[in-house]
C-alpha cells in the first residue's frame, strides 16, 4: 500500500482549535487552558486517506512526538536521511520520535488511541517495547502554521525517560540517532521547525 493510502486520524481544524480561538504556533503546555480545550477536542476526530489530507489546511492530522531522555538527562536526536517517507524533511535533525496515527479499534478513549499510536512508532524507529515506555507522559502540543507541513499537522507530545542501552535506529536508511546534552544545543538552524521550537520553549 503506497503511504498516501494510508487511513489516518485528522481532527477539522475548526473544531480542534475552537474556530480558532484556541490557535497558537510553537509548544502549547497541556496545563494551559487552550491545551486543554484542545485535547477535549480530540475524541472528534476522524479517519481519511492520507493523501486527501497532506495539502488540505482544513484539517489537523494527528502525529505522535516523542522526546526521550535517558539517565544522564541527555535528549535523543536523530537525522532524518534520505530514505525517510517525508522528504521535505531530509538531511534535518529532530528531537522526536513519532508520526502519522491510525485509528485503534476498541479503543476506550482518545488517550488510548494516542498512546497506542506512539508506543508503535517509538517500537518501529528506535525498538523500544512497552516494558521501556512505562512512564511515558504526555505534556502538550505542537504547531506550525507557517509553513506548508505544519500547517497540515498537530504535534501530539510525549516524554519518556528511557535507559540509553534501550534505544537503536531501527530503520537505520532513515535515522541516525545520538545523545546530546540539551544546554549544548546552541544552533537550532539544523532541526525541523518543531523541535526547533520545543528547544526553546523549554531552554
């Protein structure tokens, strides 16, 4: 099945974002009251194809976003090589680890349905089974709609803590991972838009 086949989750982004009163673009805490009026949004999603919904802004496509960390407090980045599936986004570096989302049937809430959604991208990119994900927390969004990619998508994202023995580059034609040490990072030039804006919303 070609990826723009794929059934994806999109929420209409009238509804996700409140007729836009609840907007914004960089990372939006799950604590605000914006993050929360969206989350509560998120159960109205639907599903369609992929390749409908890539260049239409009417509608949010959910993505999982993963930020690991391990127990030297260091963060997992990795490069997006040219075998990668989106390419308007080779040859930069990124901070998370996730992509599109399908819908998970008997599922009993949203929160399900996302974190099933993460757990299998964090599984497929860089082999961490749900034993290793235990304490994965959600802690807000991500948005962009500056750009033509963002603006199709909403960033879902999670922290975990995770051992760094734990985590390889499964699809090694399409990642390369490292750890760095969060202060380090002082040229956000090399990342995507958004882990470029979770950087400094959290320096």
């Amino acid at each position: 099945m070609s990826k723009f086949d794929e059934r994806i989750i999109v929420v209409p982004r009238e509804i996700v974002f409140n007729k836009e009163k609840d907007a914004f673009n960089g990372f939006l805490s799950k604590n605000d009251p914006s993050g929360e009026a969206i989350f509560d949004n998120l159960d109205k999603y639907e599903v369609k194809r992929r390749g409908d919904m890539e260049e239409d802004p009417t509608y949010k496509q959910l993505i999982s976003y993963c930020l690991l960390e391990n127990e030297k407090g260091e963060i997992l980045v990795y490069e997006r090589l040219s075998g990668g599936g989106e390419s308007r986004l080779h040859g930069q570096s990124s901070i998370g680890v996730g992509g599109h989302m399908n819908d998970v049937m008997d599922a009993q809430s949203i929160n399900e349905v996302l974190r099933v959604n993460a757990q299998r991208e964090l599984e497929e990119e860089v082999g961490l089974n749900s034993s290793k994900t235990q304490n994965m927390e959600y802690i807000g969004f991500i948005n962009d709609d500056t750009n033509e990619v963002g603006e199709v998508h909403l960033g879902v994202v999670f922290k975990i803590r995770v051992d760094s023995n734990s985590v390889e580059a499964k699809e090694t034609d399409t990642l390369k991972i490292k750890w760095m040490n969060q202060g380090k990072i002082e040229n956000y030039d090399d990342f995507e838009t958004w882990s470029a804006l979770i950087l400094q919303a959290f320096n």
